[in-house]
C-alpha cells in the first residue's frame, strides 16, 4: 500500500486525460500538464431543476385530477 502524500489522484484533467490536478485556490483546480484551469466559483454547475420540478408538478396535478374525478 503507497499512500501519495500529494493530493489524491482522483481528480483527473478534461484536457489531457492525466491525473495531475491541483487545487491553488479553494475553488480553482489547475493542471500541471496542460494548464488546464477551472475556476468553481465562476462558474457553477447549470443544472436546471426548473423544467424537471414543473413537469413533475404537472404529473402531480394530472395524478390528483385523476383521483378526484
Ligand atoms: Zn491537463
């Protein structure tokens, strides 16, 4: 068992494929390889929950109509 005392290989590069990135700010990961850099907090994830909550809310409303009429 060898343990790296670097950061843990996990985080792999979307650029070169190579497990060499770094986190040199608490939201910024950078690649040693390739320079591949991405700032979280610039840029949050879009995931939109919008359209899946209304066509859920539709559904709900559809299932309680059928179970009033
Ligand atoms: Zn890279």
């Amino acid at each position: 068992m060898t343990v790296s005392t670097l950061t843990p290989p996990s985080v792999q590069c979307p650029e070169c494929g190579v497990h060499s990135i770094v986190e040199y700010k608490p939201t910024v990961y950078h690649c040693l390889k390739c320079d591949f850099e991405k700032d979280l907090s610039l840029s949050p994830e879009p995931k939109s929950d919008g359209l899946g909550s209304v066509i859920l809310g539709m559904l709900g409303f559809g299932v309680g109509l059928l179970i009033l009429l």
